[in-house]
C-alpha cells in the first residue's frame, strides 16, 4: 500500500515535469531560432558595412582626382592672366614663352 501511494504522489510531479521540460525544449527551439536570425542579420548587416568601406574608398579616390583637377586648373589659369599682362604690357616674348609653357602643361595632361 505505501508503495502505491508513493507512486501516486509521484504522478502529479512527473506530469509537471514533463510539462516542464516540454516548455524549456519549446523555449530552446524559438532562442535557436532567435540566434539563426540574427546570425543572418550580422551577415546582412557584414555585407552592407563592407559596401559602405568600398564606397568611401572610390569617394575619397575620385576627390583626390577633384583636388589635382582643380590645383591645376588652377595653374593654368593663373598662367592664361600671365599672359594676359604680358600682352597688355606689350612684353610679347615673354607671352609667347607663357603661351609655349601653357601649351606643354596641357599637353602633359593628356597623356
């Protein structure tokens, strides 16, 4: 007789138990699925921030082009208002030598 009621004290507790253990399983399947997805978004995100780096490394590249265009367009012109004075002064020679020396600059461009 004491055993069957230890049995049927047990019963009650197993039932929970298991009921217990059901939920934590139940739990661990949806925290394994949390973690998939956000192993997947690290990915997502991975892949966006390695886009990024790329897009400021040609940004910084194409305004160092900018920068060189721009230093010697710079030149340039201030050897065109050279020229300029040197016409209007009547100093023709030294025109001409700015005019070669402007010639040769661009020239130099181009290749």
């Amino acid at each position: 007789m004491v055993a069957r009621s230890m049995i049927k004290a047990l019963k009650p507790k197993m039932k929970s138990l298991k009921t217990r253990v059901q939920r934590i399983k139940a739990d661990m399947g949806k925290i394994r699925e949390d973690q998939r997805c956000i192993r997947e978004e690290q990915m997502v995100i991975g892949e966006r921030f390695g886009d990024v780096i790329r897009q400021c490394h040609e940004l910084r590249l194409e305004t160092q082009v900018m920068l060189k265009q721009s230093a010697f367009n710079r030149i340039r012109i201030r050897i065109m208002l050279s020229i300029l004075r040197a016409r209007q002064d009547g100093d023709f020679d030294k025109a001409a030598a700015l005019t070669g020396f402007l010639a040769s600059v661009s020239d130099t461009r181009k290749l």
